[in-house]
C-alpha cells in the first residue's frame, strides 16, 4: 500500500525518470505529466540572471501547468540549473555541444540548484531550493571522447551532459550535497511539507 494520504491523486509534472525514480522510491503513488511550457522562453521573458530563481521560477510554472488539467491534485514542478560560475548551461544538444560542456566544466567547481515547487488549483503552496557543489576532476580529450562513447545519448538529456547515478559518477573528484538534489528533486523538504500537510503516512 503506498503512503499517500491526498484525496486526489500526486501528479509529478516530469517525465524525468530520476524524478520519478525517487518518489517510487519513496513510496510514494503519483502519475507523472509532462507540463507543456516553453522553458526557455519563460527563463528569457523574466530578466533573471539568478541559477536559483530561475530554477524556483521555471519549476513554479511546470507545476502550475499541470494544475489546470487535474483541478484538485497536487502538482510537483521540479527544475534545476547548472552554474558554473556566471555562466549558465541548459541540455546539450547533441554530442558536440556535450563535449564543450564538459571540457569547459573539467577541472572546476559548479553548483546544481534544484527547485521544487508543489501547487494546487494553480496556487503554490510549497517551494524549496536546495544547492549541491561538483567538483570534476581533468580530464584529457581521450577520456572525454571514451565517457561520451560509452555514454551515448543519455548526455543529451541532462543538464551538464552527465547522469550522476550512471557513466556520470566517473567524472567527479568531490561532491558536496545530497543525492536528491543532484537528480534533481529536494526529496526531504518536499516531504517534511507533505507530513506536516498529514498528506503521506510516515
């Protein structure tokens, strides 16, 4: 029996398979929908330069989304940014752009924001940021070209062009921050927000 106490069905308004990964885990019934949004013209249209608003932003308008076609449900929006130091980066899009990716990213330090943000009929009722620290060790063009190899397509899908739970977890020397901020949901803020709402079991 899953532990979620809503009179409505949790909608996760993803399909990102970490995502859905760790509320199954969790215990969690729900039913992912992709929310419709263009991310990138949001991000544009709102001015912000912040890695953390923008995140709290984009995952505020997927989860708002979602909420106009499952009037009643609660709907988790979840974004994340990659910032390396002023600079930006979204989804590759496609091997070349990885491989500049990574090159640029080797060797340094960059942060992951995830942001959750939790809505019903269209208001949000909930909303987090938390913050992880990768720090990827050199690499040389050959192990750049031999991760991206055995990689394949999976570097197109995520943001930084690496799957930490995967081929990723090479390229790292130190990280600093939990495991569900780099797949990209604040698990245990969400949760402490969904016992205190009696909303799961536990």
């Amino acid at each position: 029996m899953g532990l979620w106490r809503g009179k409505s069905p949790l909608i996760l308004a993803s399909q990102s398979s970490a995502r859905k990964m760790l509320l199954a885990n969790a215990g969690l019934e729900f039913k992912a929908v992709a929310a419709d949004i263009d991310e990138r013209g949001i991000q544009a249209a709102s001015k912000l330069s912040s890695p953390r608003e923008i995140a709290l932003l984009l995952a505020r308008e997927k989860a708002k989304a979602v909420c106009a076609d499952h009037p009643g449900s609660y709907v988790i929006g979840a974004d994340q940014t990659l910032a390396l130091g002023n600079r930006l980066f979204n989804k590759p899009a496609g091997r070349p752009q990885a491989l500049a990716q990574l090159r640029d990213l080797a060797g340094n330090s960059h942060e992951l924001n995830s942001a959750v943000a939790l809505a019903r009929d269209g208001k949000v009722v909930f909303e987090d940021v938390s913050v992880a620290r990768m720090t990827m060790r050199e690499m040389t063009e050959a192990e750049l070209s031999a991760y991206l190899d055995a990689a394949g397509d999976a570097v197109t899908t995520s943001v930084g062009a690496y799957q930490l739970e995967g081929l990723g977890i090479h390229l790292f020397e130190h990280i600093e921050g939990d495991h569900f901020t780099i797949l990209g949901l604040p698990l245990l803020a969400l949760l402490a927000f969904l016992r205190r709402e009696r909303l799961v079991a536990v």
